[in-house]
C-alpha cells in the first residue's frame, strides 16, 4: 500500500485523498500518515531495500525520496507529510510539501476507489506471492497476518478471503486491466492466473 501511495503522490493526487480513500476501504490508519508516523528515513530505508529485491514492481516514490531528502522525518522531527503540535498531536496536511515533489507535478483528483483499487490490490497480488512462494503456508495464515500484522481490515477477512469474495477471476481481470496502464506494477502473479 506504502509503495502505490507513494506512486500516486508521485502522479499528483492529494495527500488527505489517498489516506482519506484507504480509511474508508477499511484500514486503521492512512498510508501517507503511517509513513509519518513510522519514519519517512526508516521508509526510505526500506523502500531501497524493497526496490533492490523486487525492482519496479515496489520501487519507492520518487515524492518521498525528495521530501525525506528535505530534512522531514514525520513525527519525530514534528514535519512530515502533516503538521504537529509541539505535543505531537497531527494536525492537517502540511500544504508546504506540495513544493517538494517532483517538477511538473500538478495536482490530480483520482475518484476514491480508484485509489482503493490500486492499493488494495498490489497487496492481495504480494499477499499471493507470498503463498506462490511457500512464504505464507496456508491462506488462512496469510489472512490472520495481513490482519493482525498490517492492518488489512478485518471485516474483508484478510486478502485470501478478499480474493474470494471478489473472485480470483476478477481480482486477475482488474490487475491486468491496471497493469496495461501501469506496465509492470500490476503483473498478476502465476497462482491468483
């Protein structure tokens, strides 16, 4: 989810649009504020390490390479994404960061579920990889980790149990319908085909 948000910022879609978008999908928190709220150094970190790994598919945004590269560490630094009090309460976008993304940037309304369906489903794709791989033994596994462990919510079951209500033919029909427009992100893997 980090990565296609980070792509997305990358595009021109606005910061409180795509963790407004996600909240409404279900997760407990946006993706923009998690990257606030978790480090955007510890995210850029291991956005480099994902990319070495996987290459395009979760190459981090060019967006927060340029505002990590500003001196904006989120939270802890109180200057982020989002505003901070002197407590360290959030407050609301930190209009300012708009500047430091990548030149020609302009600004793009993308309709909710569109966001939505970017983000959750590079993370039903990865989660199936993961089983494709022998990382995750059982669906089952995957759907408690995704739940427990990363905030997919719970009342869509998990990404396994995702793919099933949605099913696997549609959940493949519209990964190859975003990877034609976003060559490479979006390649179904082999088990979900």
């Amino acid at each position: 989810v980090l990565f296609r948000s980070g792509r997305m910022l990358d595009e021109g879609v606005a910061i409180e649009a795509i963790d407004q978008a996600l909240l409404e999908f279900g997760f407990p928190v946006g993706p923009i504020t998690l990257l606030d709220e978790v480090g955007l150094d510890i995210a850029g970190k291991s956005g480099a390490i994902m990319a070495k790994a996987f290459g395009d598919r979760l190459q981090p945004s060019a967006s927060l390479g340029r505002v990590l590269a500003s001196g904006r560490l989120g939270r802890k630094s109180k200057k982020g994404f989002y505003l901070y009090d002197a407590g360290g309460r959030k407050g609301g976008v930190d209009e300012s960061v708009y500047s430091l993304l990548p030149p020609g940037t302009r600004r793009i309304e993308l309709p909710r579920a569109e966001i939505q369906r970017r983000c959750s489903l590079a993370m039903v794709n990865e989660a199936a990889r993961c089983l494709e791989e022998r990382i995750v033994r059982v669906p089952r596994d995957g759907d408690i980790g995704a739940v427990f462990g990363i905030g997919f919510p719970p009342f869509r079951g998990g990404p396994f149990r995702h793919v099933d209500a949605v099913g696997a033919a549609e959940v493949v029909r519209r990964l190859q319908e975003l990877n034609a427009q976003y060559a490479g992100r979006f390649d179904p893997c082999t088990l979900l085909a």
